[in-house]
C-alpha cells in the first residue's frame, strides 16, 4: 500500500475515468488561489495587516536603539530555527510534539501530492511512500491533539465530539487525511466501491480545508512565524512591546530606581519562586 501511487488509477476506473491529470492539476490551482483568496480577506477582515503595519511605526518612534540589518538576519535565522523549524514556543512536551507531527506531515502530504499530480516520476515508489507517510503524521499529530490536548475534559469541560466553527481547521485536517489513507488502503486492495467512497470523502475533506480559510485557523500557519520574527525585533530595539523590562528587585539599582520597592518587599526581596512555571503546564 506504501508504494501505491492511488492517483494513478483514477483514470482507468470507471466511475473516474473523467478525471485526467489536466483535471486533477487544475483541482490543484484552483485549492492554491482559494488559499490566497482566504488569506487575503481574512488580512482584510481582521485588519491584521493595518494593525501589524501601524504598530510597527509606534514601534519604531519607541525603539531604544537601531537594529542593523545583519542583526535581523540573525533574529531571522533564529526565528526559522526555533519557533519554525522546532516549534520552540511549545513548553508542554505533547503539544511540541503533535505540532511538529501534523506541520511535517502536511508539508509532505502537500508537497508530494502536488508532485504526483504534476508529473514526477514515482516509478520507484519513493514520492507514495513519502505521500502515504506525511499523511500518516498528519493524521497521529492530529488525532493525539483532539483527543489527549484539545479536549482536556477536566480543564475545558468539552467532550470529544463537541465541535465548533473554530475546529474547521483541524477537523477537516485530520480527515483529509484518514480519507487519504483509507482511499488509498481500498484501492489498493482492489475494493472499488470503498475506494470511490473515500475518494469522495477525502475531496470534500480537502475543498473544506483550503476553501473556507476565511473562517478557519489555516491562515495563521502564515501571520505566526512573522509575529515570532517581530516579537525578536521588539526585544532586540528595546521596546518589548511595552512590556517591563526583566529586574532582580535585590540590585541596588532597580532599588534605586523604584524607592518603594524595599517598602514593600524589604532591603532584600525573598526568591519568589516560579510562579506560573512551578508546574509543568499540562492543558493547551
């Protein structure tokens, strides 16, 4: 089933044999403009781009210092490599870990399916195998994030099955692909009726994924890594987005700086411990 390229039949089944490669490479482009097109007016809907653009220049009025270019290189680099790359952002191990899962599965689910359709050689079996393992993560990185993280009953009192239109995202992610999967698994094993059956599914399962980003979460996967880079920048110019700067209230120059600090927690302040970090988080 691994080195079975399921694309490759449906123009030799009876019930599909109307969609040709130009078909399915048109089905293609067409999912690639509904992303766009969603990402667009869910920028313009929530003015996300107006506000990032107009907070920038507050923050530039603010910037302590000037960051070069060379420096935000840097940040970026570390900003693809950390919150990008290795979800770093993620303190509960699980949720870091299911994340990492789904992203890399959908890359390769994405990225080989879209090869396949367009012509690449999978004579060797290496671009299924490499189809049916990406949707395979997707699928254990989602499911384990419904079913053991999202819906933590004792912290959200939600059950399982209780969805919402915030849940398009992940619920139409996980079934394209198990609709994948399954499709492929029957056609494979020669059953032509499940294998149209899931076919259909896994359609509809996807159309549902890039066409309605508007309402969904699928356009954060984009506004995320860019908030981390500025998020980088703001530390780095010294304006930390107006947060207070990190003080040790036993220097006796922040004790300086704030006479009424002693007052208040004496000439030298107890170790107040780690507050929300004293237990691991356990909820998403």
């Amino acid at each position: 089933m691994f080195t079975h390229n399921p694309f490759a039949e449906l123009a030799g089944m009876e019930l599909t044999g109307s969609i040709t490669p130009a078909v399915m490479q048109g089905y293609i482009i067409l999912m690639v403009i509904l992303v766009a097109l969603g990402t667009i007016l869910d920028m313009w809907h929530k003015k996300s781009a107006k506000y990032f653009f107009e907070k920038s220049k507050k923050w530039e009025r603010e910037a302590k210092r000037q960051v070069s270019g060379g420096e935000k290189f840097g940040l970026l680099i570390k900003t693809i490599l950390s919150e990008v790359l290795t979800s770093s952002e993620f303190c509960y191990t699980p949720r870091r870990i299911s994340h990492l899962l789904t992203m890399y599965g959908f890359i390769i689910f994405v990225v080989t399916t879209a090869m396949i359709i367009f012509g690449a050689d999978t004579s060797s079996g290496t671009l299924p195998f490499l189809w049916h393992l990406g949707a395979l993560m997707l699928a254990i990185g989602g499911y384990w994030f419904w079913f053991f993280i999202r819906v933590d009953v004792s912290a959200e009192g939600h059950k399982w099955y209780q969805v919402h239109r915030d849940d398009i995202f992940i619920v139409s992610l996980i079934t394209t692909a198990t609709f994948a999967l399954l499709w492929s698994f029957f056609q494979s094993g020669g059953s032509e009726g499940w294998a149209l059956l899931f076919f259909a599914l896994f359609i509809i399962s996807a159309t549902t994924l890039f066409g309605t980003v508007l309402w969904s979460k699928f356009a954060h996967m984009f506004f995320k890594p860019a908030a981390a880079f500025e998020k980088r920048i703001r530390k780095a110019d010294g304006t930390r987005d107006n947060l207070p700067d990190d003080y040790d209230p036993r220097d006796p120059a922040v004790q300086a700086k704030f006479p009424d600090l002693p007052t208040y927690m004496g000439k030298n302040p107890p170790n107040m411990g780690l507050g929300i970090k004293r237990e691991p988080p356990r909820h998403y």
